[in-house]
C-alpha cells in the first residue's frame, strides 16, 4: 500500500523528462520538499533554476512523511546545548520555529488546499519526567515556548508531556505539488523521471541530457557524489514504519514518545473523515530481514482502538548524522558552488525551509551565518579516512563477504511471494520469487560500494545495510545514494 498522502491525492500527470544538453544558473537535484521550496526561493531572487527529480515531485521521503510541521523535535535541545553551546543550539532552535510560521503564510499566499492545521507538539515520557524536564528547561533558555503537562488525549496513561504550542500539521504531498506549480509559473524548471547519475564539475549528468550550471544543489536525501564530500563515512539510513486508520476518535495534537523509535500518533483528514496515523520503529536500513512492522503496528492500534480500519501503510527513510544536526551548506571545502541539504534526522519538513533559506542566500551572495551549527564542514575528515575511501568498494565488498554470508538454499526452495540470497551454481544472487512462482535474480552486491543487499519483507525491497541504497523486485532504484540499478541474471 502507499502513504496516506498518496492515497488521497493520486497520481499527477508527470512532467517532462530531460533531453539533450542545457544551460541553467542553478541546477537541484531532487524534487522534495527541499528541492521545490529552493526553487521558489531562487524564483524570489530572480536567479534562473531546473530541478531535476528521478519520479515525481514529492515521490520520495516527502510523500512517506508523518507530516508534522514542528520546531518540537523530540528530546533534542538539552543535547544541542549541551555539545554545541548556546549560541549554535539557538540558531537550530529559532530556525526551525522559524520554518514553522513560514509554511503557514506560504499556504496562505500561495493559496496552497494541503490541510494545514495548527496544532501543538508533544513528547510524552513514560519513564518518569526527568528528561521531559531538562528539555523544557533548553528549550526556554533558547526562546522556544515549551509547557510540561500531565494530561495527554492518548489512549493510556504516560507520566507526563512536554507541549510546544501553535505547531502545525498538513499533507506533504498537497503542499510539495502545489508550490512546485507556483515555483513553475514564477519561472523555475522542473524535469521529472531524471536521476542524476553524476556530476563532472558544473556538469550535471543524466541518461538522456546534461545540465550546465553555475551552481549545484544536491537536494536528493542522500549524496550521490561520494567523493569529495564523503558524506557515505557520515550518515547512515533508518527506515520508520506507519499506518493511517479509520475509526479511532479524532486526535488533534501531534505525539511523540521520548524514547526513539517508540510510539507516534497525529490527527489527518480523509476522504473528509477523521484519521489517525500511528508510527514506530526506528531500524537501520538492511535490518529489517524478519518482517512483521505493519503487523505490530496494527495489532497495537486494534488493541487501543478496537473498531479501526487500516487505510494506508508504508515506510520511510531518513538520513541520520552522528550529531543529530543536518548538513546544509557547501558541499565541501574543493566544491564552492556546489551546495547540499542532507541528514535531517526525521525532521524533514522544517529542515527542509531551514535549507531553502539558507542555500538560497547563499547562492545570493546575501549575508548568512558563517559558523553555523548546519556547516558541512563541521565534520574533519583525517588523512587514513582518505585512504579508506579511495579503496571502499574493495574494502567494503570485503568485509560483506564475511559478514552477510547466509545458509545456502535452492531455488526451488524459496516460498513464493519471498526473497532472500541464495547461492546457485557457486554464485549468491539476490532473489525474489513472485506469486506465480517466476524467479527474479539479481545481482546481490549493491552498485555503490559493493555491500551485500539484505531482503526488507514488509515492503518487499532489497536493501543496502550499509548507506541504505533500495531497490524494487526488478533492481530499479528506490532510494539513493545508489545511481544504477541492480544487474538483472534472469
């Protein structure tokens, strides 16, 4: 099944794909919610832009989205206080409760029917309160309104919450599709069903066309460029899981536990009802090999709500940095006008304004802060570390020889409907074997760096557990950094 929001707004009609070789000033790569709300902001700034999306606008994490429009990221101010001081941590803290108000007068100006709906943020704590209060107590001292209460509209009893008032919730699909028109009509590019498969220089590759720009964005979730950069060395892949449902009484704040990966809950609409999205886990892409998420799932809603119907389930990937915080900024040190928004740690939808911003400005020449707790460059690559990665697809391919190693199996013996890896004729292929009993084999390396692929039975994917590259039943691509597909053996 697809998203809520996939649900509700159906398939668009898709843009153009990218033919032949062009010129641009700005070139983005990918269509989410960071690479359309960039669009607009240059298109504000009368720079010229294109973006160039692999699907569809918001086809990616956008469209897997929760959908919550927050500066209330869970127990995270009193960690930013802590590592990065005062003066870092309120930068975070004003920018993304800055993103908030922006959503709301861009929905209002631009007219844009996305149900947005204000609304308070919780984190709820039931391991007492000790946390929930040191959290209050950063967020205070770096501006934020934050009020601890005992009383929740959950559905079981929790030692108590920490709320941020007048937040907001809206369907990320509606949003990302509609300004993306608007960004359309104010002069901006928009190609669809173009991945990027590299960039030489200021060069934009794709199959079919180049892009020649004076800038590069790489908005695309995850860096497709290893080197320079070497955003692989710093980032891992985490896949969250979540169902809507119908029937259970109308929630009208935002959840989230403390503990990660725990219990979410917030409130939707559909099909002009009531709804509730109810979402958990927290697993490093590539390990979710025995299953059973949206079976969990819904037997915990059964057992809150009774009476629920299941409308929609799927998953989500997010980029996490070592220190919670998002890359946005300069690529790297040799890369000056290439620029990347990357890693924001679940908390996509206002990091993704706060990357808008500042990557516009810079882009500009306008004045942003020069040591900002966002800079890529915060992270100090050591020489070894060169070294490693010079030699990561043979390292890497390596140690997966060792540590993916299975039991052998035979065709023949894979239930259908299943995949796994499985050794034939000497060889390990990555094979799924569909209801009709057909065998699809693939190669079982990942194209990236060579880690061996694991099986993700709840949404029927191949995974990468080492940066997270996905791939459907066939070998397209379904997440990057991966820029080929699987090799098909039959």
């Amino acid at each position: 099944m697809a998203s809520i929001w996939r649900e509700k707004n159906g398939e668009e009609t898709r843009r153009p794909q990218l033919t032949g070789d062009m010129e641009t000033e700005t070139a983005i790569i990918g269509g989410g919610l960071t690479g359309v709300l960039l669009a607009y902001r240059l298109r504000e700034r009368g720079i010229a832009c294109c973006v160039l999306e692999a699907d569809a606008v918001g086809s990616g994490t956008t469209g897997g989205s929760t959908g919550k429009v927050t500066a209330q990221h869970g127990l995270l101010y009193a960690k930013l206080f802590s590592e990065f001081g005062r003066t870092k941590a309120k930068e975070y803290a004003q920018s993304n409760a800055a993103a908030v108000e922006e959503y709301a007068y861009l929905v209002e100006k631009e007219g844009i029917a996305c149900d947005f709906t204000r609304c308070s943020a919780y984190v709820y704590s039931r391991d007492g309160m000790a946390a929930l209060r040191d959290e209050a107590e950063a967020a205070r001292r770096l501006g934020l309104n934050a009020v601890l209460s005992e009383v929740t509209k959950l559905p079981f009893p929790v030692d108590g919450a920490l709320c941020f008032p007048d937040q907001a919730r809206f369907d990320p699909l509606a949003f990302a599709r509609g300004l993306a028109k608007r960004a359309e009509k104010m002069g901006a590019t928009i190609f669809e069903q173009t991945r990027v498969t590299g960039v030489e220089d200021m060069r934009v590759l794709t199959a079919e066309g180049t892009m020649q720009a004076k800038h590069v964005v790489f908005a695309c979730h995850y860096p497709i460029i290893n080197i320079p950069g070497y955003y692989f060395l710093r980032m891992s892949q985490q896949r969250s899981f979540a169902i809507a449902l119908r029937g259970a009484p109308p929630l009208s704040g935002a959840y989230i536990d403390a503990q990660q990966g725990a219990l979410s809950f917030r409130g939707a609409r559909f099909q002009d009802a009531d709804a509730l999205i109810l979402a958990a886990y927290d697993v490093r892409s590539g390990k979710n090999t025995a299953g059973g998420k949206y079976r969990e799932l819904l037997c915990v809603a059964r057992k809150f709500y009774p009476e629920c119907e299941l409308i929609a389930q799927w998953s989500a990937q997010d980029c996490r940095t070592a220190d919670e915080v998002p890359y946005i900024g300069q690529y790297s040190a040799e890369t000056p006008n290439w620029y990347v928004a990357t890693g924001f740690n679940k908390w996509g939808i206002t990091n993704a304004m706060v990357a808008a911003a500042r990557i516009a400005a810079m882009i500009a020449g306008e004045a942003v802060e020069e040591d900002s707790i966002y800079d890529p460059q915060r992270f100090k690559l050591l020489p070894s570390m060169k070294n490693l990665a010079g030699d990561a697809g043979n390292t890497i391919a390596g140690l997966a020889k060792e540590a993916f190693s299975l039991p052998e199996e035979t065709l023949s013996a894979l239930p259908r409907g299943e995949g796994s890896i499985v050794e034939h004729e000497g060889e390990k292929y990555a094979v799924y074997r569909d209801e009709s009993g057909e065998a699809h084999i693939l190669s079982s390396r990942c194209p990236h760096l060579g880690c061996r692929l694991e099986w993700n039975p709840d949404d029927r994917t191949w995974e990468c557990p080492c940066h997270g590259s996905r791939f459907s039943i066939n070998g397209e691509i379904l997440s990057e950094p991966t820029v080929r597909e699987l090799e098909r053996k039959a």
